[in-house]
C-alpha cells in the first residue's frame, strides 16, 4: 500500500557524510548528559513506599500531589489506578523515617485535605536491593534484546547490514536515555519496556530497507552502491510514513489522554519513533555504504560441471 509513489529517486546519499555527522553529534551530547546528569531512577529502581487507596468519589489529583509536596514528598507519585476513584501513591525512601511510619504519616497527610476521605486498600515496600536487582535484570534484558537483534541480523543479512542496523539501534536507545538525562525526567519500568518496544520497532524499519537494497542490487546492475541505496530508501518511503505515521497518532494519543501513568512511557516512545525513521533511514544505510557493501557480495557464483572424460 502506497500513498504516493516518488518517480525519481532522492539523492539521500550524496549528504551521507552530514547525516552521519549530525548522528554523531547528538549521540555525543546524550552520552554527556548521560555521565554527567544520570538517570532519574522511580521507586521501582531506587527503592520507597507504594501506597494503594480509595475514595467514595474521585478526588482531585493535583490537590493530593500539592499536599504531599507540602509535607516534603515533591517527588511523590500520583495517580488513579484501575478507576478514577482508587489512587496509587509511590513515595522514595526518605533518610531518617522508617518505611513503617511513611504510610501512617501520608494517611494522616490525606486526611486533612478537603473532600472524600481516602480509605487504606495496600501497601508495599520496595527496598533498595530489590531496586538493584530490576534495574540489573533491566539492563539484562536489553543486552538480551541487541544479541537477539544481532543474530537475526547476522543470519538473514550479511554482516555489514548487522553492524549497521545494530548501530543504527543503540543511536535511538542511548539518545532516548539522553533526553531522560538532560530533562531528568523520571525513568520508570515502563519507559523500559518503551525503550525495548523501540529497538524492536527501529530494526523492523532497518530490515525493510535492506531487504529492497539486497533486491535492488540483483535486479538494476547499472546503479552504483548510492544510487542502489537512494533507490532502496525513496522506494520504501511511502511505506515509512504510513507506519510511522499510524503509530505515532496511536502514541500521541496516549501521551494526551493516557494520563500521568502513561506520558513517560508514550514520551519515550515518541522520541524513539522520530529518532527511528532518521537512523533507519540515515544512519543505517549510508553505515552500509562506508563498510564497502557492493553488488558482487550478492552475486552467486555458478560453478561449471566438468563433464566426465570416458
């Protein structure tokens, strides 16, 4: 399905040399923000109180968040969960209380608070180790993730292409960390799960190309290595848009209408789904064009069957 067909390729690769620049500069600055600024880790990583309540009606949010704030919990969490009548409140640990008394002291915070009055459903405390441990079964998961990318890669394409596209993919990631980094905004388990949803979804974009340059290398023996890398990438375009596209309306939908517990997840998203078509598209195919791909890699030799002499 195409919305548009373009006659004449674009002439991508004659600005290799800037799109690669540009990559390297952003991945730069958010390798910076990363080492400098860090992560801004939530309580699944850091460790803090999950508290879990209900009200009669539903309560204004951003009342509970101003008076937690007041009581020193400017980083409390605030959100409805399931319906707009229960709340779930995550707090950080806080040096000098115990965990134990957190939740008394919020109940009590709650109950001065004009309107409904909220009633206790859960509570759970999430301690520094076992923050550790997610956050190494995260970092596990995504180093999982790149080999399983780069098997499918190696066996499918050859090499070049699993080097580009694996490079390709590791751009979004870091630069998706860097945004986080330089903006601290908070890094919870579902921006991970965004995160890893990303790699997915830039390799599927990476694997289209390929496959129409592998294609068009076989079928049009007159193109150079860029002109067989245009064609690949102005032929596949239209397709681009209209996945990207659909799925960008899908995430920005849930980064307008999803609520708190959804905006950094659909955030994260967003900026991988931008950040995907430029280094599908811009980073992975002229990395392939530096690492020497060429027609004769895809050429199958035939061997000639000598015919027996009686």
């Amino acid at each position: 399905m195409e919305f548009f067909r373009i006659r004449k390729d674009i002439p991508f690769m004659k600005h290799a040399l800037v799109f690669n620049v540009i990559s390297l500069i952003t991945f730069l600055l958010a390798v910076f923000f990363l080492a400098t600024k860090g992560l801004h880790f939530s309580v699944e990583f850091t460790g803090g109180t999950l508290m879990e309540v209900s009200y009669s009606e539903p309560p204004n949010l951003e009342k509970l968040r101003e008076s937690l704030a007041k009581e020193g919990y400017q980083d409390a969490q605030v959100q409805n969960f399931g319906s707009a009548r229960d709340v779930l409140i995550r707090l950080p640990n806080r040096e000098g209380m115990e965990t134990g008394k957190v939740s008394e002291k919020v109940m009590a915070n709650l109950a001065t608070i004009d309107g409904p009055k909220a009633e206790m459903r859960r509570v759970e405390f999430v301690g520094p180790q076992v923050g550790k441990e997610l956050a190494s079964d995260g970092a596990m998961a995504l180093l999982l993730v790149i080999g399983g990318i780069v098997a499918y890669l190696a066996m499918r394409f050859e090499w070049r292409f699993a080097v580009s596209a694996i490079i390709a993919n590791l751009h979004d990631v870091i630069i998706i960390l860097g945004f986080f980094a330089l903006f601290q905004w908070e890094f919870s388990l579902p921006v991970l799960a965004a995160t890893l949803a990303v790699l997915g979804y830039s390799v599927n974009e990476s694997v289209v190309v390929f496959d129409r340059v592998r294609e068009t290398f076989k079928k049009k023996r007159g193109l150079s290595t860029p002109e067989v890398l245009d064609h690949a990438i102005t032929s596949t375009i239209s397709r681009t848009i209209i996945t990207h596209g659909s799925t960008q309306i899908m995430v920005l939908s849930m980064l307008l209408f999803g609520g708190e517990t959804l905006y950094y997840f659909s955030l994260a998203l967003t900026i991988g789904i931008c950040f995907g078509i430029y280094s599908s598209v811009l980073v992975a195919s002229p990395l392939v064009m530096w690492l020497g791909v060429s027609r004769d890699q895809f050429m199958q030799v035939k061997k000639e069957k000598e015919e027996a002499v009686v």
